[in-house]
C-alpha cells in the first residue's frame, strides 16, 4: 500500500486569497471561514486580525455574530493574485 503524496504547503498568499475569495462570496462568519480555509482557530484569528489591520477585510456587526466582507483593497489583491497566477502558468 503506498501513501498518498503529501501535498505542498500553502503558501500565505494562498491562504490569504482563500479567505478573500470566501467573503467575497457573501459575508461570512469565522467558522465558516475557517472550514472552508482548513485553517485552525488560532491560525484563523491572526489573519482576520492581520487582514483587517491592512484594509482587506472589514467586520460587518450582525445581532449573533461578526460578519466579514471583502473591501474595495481586498478585490484589488484577488484581481492581481489571478492575474500573477495566470503570468505564472505561461
């Protein structure tokens, strides 16, 4: 029986593209976030904290729970993070 191969760690751009790519998609809470980001809650935090520290992300209150969304700087990193990808594949 032979193991899987491992693969390749994320890189923090990646992982930073994946939670914006998340709230993009409609706010989203930290749970959702950090299932879907395969991420821990430790992890989770320090780059909630650190995205909305740079303007990439914003807390939306909500009556039960935090809400975050994408700004107008977050979409610009997800546009050039696609369009770096793409240079790369070439």
């Amino acid at each position: 029986m032979s193991a899987e191969p491992k693969s390749p760690r994320r890189s923090r751009l990646e992982i930073i593209h994946s939670i914006l790519s998340l709230c993009q998609q409609g706010r989203a809470g930290k749970t959702r976030i950090m299932y879907r980001s395969n991420l821990s809650w430790r992890q989770l935090q320090k780059y909630l904290e650190t995205l909305t520290a740079m303007g990439l992300l914003e807390l939306n209150p909500h009556p039960y729970a935090g809400l975050y969304a994408v700004t107008e700087k977050g979409k610009r990193f997800l546009e050039e993070f696609q369009n770096l990808k793409k240079l790369l594949e070439e």
